[in-house]
C-alpha cells in the first residue's frame, strides 16, 4: 500500500466507493480558533445546521449533495425523505448511489417504488445499491444479487458490493468477503473495503492479520485506514488499539483516532481536539485537520467542544459548514 497523501474518500464517512472527490471550497481566509470557548447548547445551533443541510441537499455541486445525503442518513433525519426521492434520480451517478443506499439505511418504508425504479438504472453500482435497500425493507430475495457483484469485473462495482455486504451484517458472507480480500484481480480499494467490511460483520481475525499492520504502517493513509478499521470492529482490544494513535506523530492521525474513539463511546481524544482548536486552527479552509476534528466534536460529545461549533457553521468553507451541522444534529438526537 504505497499511499502517501491524505484523501477526503479516506476521511469522510462516504457511504460507496463511487464518491466524488472534486469541487471541495478552499479559502485562505484567515478566521481562527484560538482560546476554548464556553459551551454551547446543541439543540440551539439545530436549526442553522437543518438549513445548512437542506441548502447542501440542493447545492449545485454534486459532491456536497453526495455528503448531504450520508449526514441525513447518519443523523436519521426522516423529515428529509421527500428530498431523498428525488436525488434518486440524480444526474450524478454518486448521489443516486447515496440517496438509494439511504433510503434502505433510514429504513423510509413507502419508498420502495423508488428504489425498485433504481434497479434498473443505467449505472451497475446504483443497481446494486437498490439491491442493498430492498434487501434492508424486506425483501431479501435481492441478498444474492450483492454475493453475485463480488465477482463482478468492474473494480468499482466489487468494492461497493463488498461494501454493501458489509453493511447488511450478515456473517454467512464473510467466506464472500475473505474471496473478495485474497482475489488477485482484486483492486487495492477492494481489498481495503473488504478488510473493512469483514471487521464491521465482527470477525476479530481482522485485528492482527489485516488492521495492526495497516496501523504501524509507515504511510498516514494506511493508518488511518487501520484506525477506520479497529473502529468498524469495535472490540476492547480494537478500542485500546485505536487510543494508541493519539501520540502519532501526523495531526490527521491523531485526530481520526480520537473521532473514532468517539464513535466507541470513549472520550480519551478529547483533548487531542481541544489542542487542534486552540492552537488557531483555521475553520475557513477545509483541509483534512479541521475536516476530522469539527467531525470529531459530534462523535465525542464533550461539552467543552461545542463552543468551537458557531464558529464551523459560519466557516467559509462550505464542507466544514456540512460537516459543523452533522456534528450538531449528532449531539441534538
């Protein structure tokens, strides 16, 4: 695994492996951290941050519109169904792909006209996509046409099967899974996915085999990969793991460990946070630090981060905006 470079489809929680990586909003303006700031009330903050969201749902850029439709799935927010619908049929292959995995995610049980619409879409991942929701509303008839995609000889398409095997959490596929893992033709992004997915169906095989090496790896990507990976798991000897990369010497690291201990319920990384905002972090460029440690802020749920939020939600950036909102809709359920 020769990664040397961070990459948003390895930080952010994207739902299939056809995310769009382009058309993120970059400033150099210059509004900072700095000191702690008092708390504040989520609950407050919701309605900008339902704003922000509903404005990004329809946001002529279709990689915010794909973010979109995985922080209303992640935050369960079922008054959004209407606009999950209609990005069914959206032009982009990749939010298509997301709103018809969130509609079978979110459970929205009236939409399965919808969904069957999508198995017969023109682009193979979003059928499989359809597949996965029918499956998730009760028709588990359509499980086998995710098991068949393993084999299938677009790259992209295995890797979202393999994805989506993973999210239906079924432990008969792991023999599926290892295949997809050990295969030759396998592409890189197959072979992780499939390490990941393995790891969330709970198979502690993963910890020593596949995911501590990916965590002493010498590449920040392979670790952060590793990290994703122990938290998918999620067991103690994974968590402990995990709270090992907070002394990494790459601030990204640090900052994806303490936002998937969060996820664990554990809140050891919150200083690793507070440390990133005080030292004047600048939320007005979304490069990948102030990506991972305003995420990071919803998942730990520490008081003192939240005064850091206000700030998020008016940032310039309008990724970080997203992401401020996700974290406050997480902290108001």
């Amino acid at each position: 695994m020769l990664k040397r470079r961070f990459r948003y489809v390895i930080l952010l929680p994207v739902l299939g492996a056809v995310a769009l990586l382009a058309g993120c909003e970059t400033t150099t303006a210059q509004r900072q951290g700095g000191a702690s700031r008092p708390p504040v009330s989520p609950a407050t903050l919701k309605p900008q941050a339902m704003d922000i969201l509903r404005q990004s749902l329809r946001h002529e850029n279709p990689y915010l519109r794909n973010h979109a439709v995985e922080v209303v799935a992640e935050t369960r927010q079922r008054e959004m169904f209407s606009d999950i619908i209609g990005l069914m049929d959206d032009e982009t292959i990749a939010v298509r792909f997301s709103a018809t995995v969130a509609a079978g995610q979110m459970r929205c049980y009236g939409c399965e006209t919808q969904v069957r619409d999508r198995l017969e879409d023109a682009d193979e991942n979003v059928q499989l996509a359809a597949a996965y929701s029918m499956v998730k509303l009760g028709y588990p008839d359509y499980h086998d046409r995710l098991r068949q995609a393993i084999d299938h000889r677009d790259q992209t398409a295995r890797a979202n099967a393999v994805l989506l095997l993973g999210k239906l959490g079924d432990r008969d596929d792991l023999d599926l899974l290892y295949q997809a893992m050990r295969d030759d033709r396998s592409s890189e992004r197959v072979k992780i996915q499939a390490i990941e997915s393995i790891a969330r169906l709970g198979d502690t095989r993963m910890y020593r085999s596949k995911l501590w090496a990916l965590l002493i790896s010498k590449y920040a990507d392979d670790r952060v990969m590793g990290i994703r990976g122990m938290g998918a798991l999620g067991t103690e000897e994974a968590q402990k793991a995990i709270a090992t990369m907070l002394s990494d010497d790459v601030q990204e690291v640090r900052l994806c460990a303490a936002e998937q201990l969060g996820r664990l319920g554990d809140l050891s990384g919150r200083d690793e946070v507070a440390r990133f905002f005080a030292q004047n972090a600048n939320l007005d460029q979304d490069d990948v630090a102030a990506v991972m440690a305003v995420m990071a802020i919803g998942r730990i749920a520490a008081p003192e981060l939240t005064g850091y939020l206000p700030q998020a939600l008016d940032s310039r950036s309008e990724i970080v905006r997203l992401i401020a909102a996700q974290s406050v809709l997480l902290l108001a359920l």
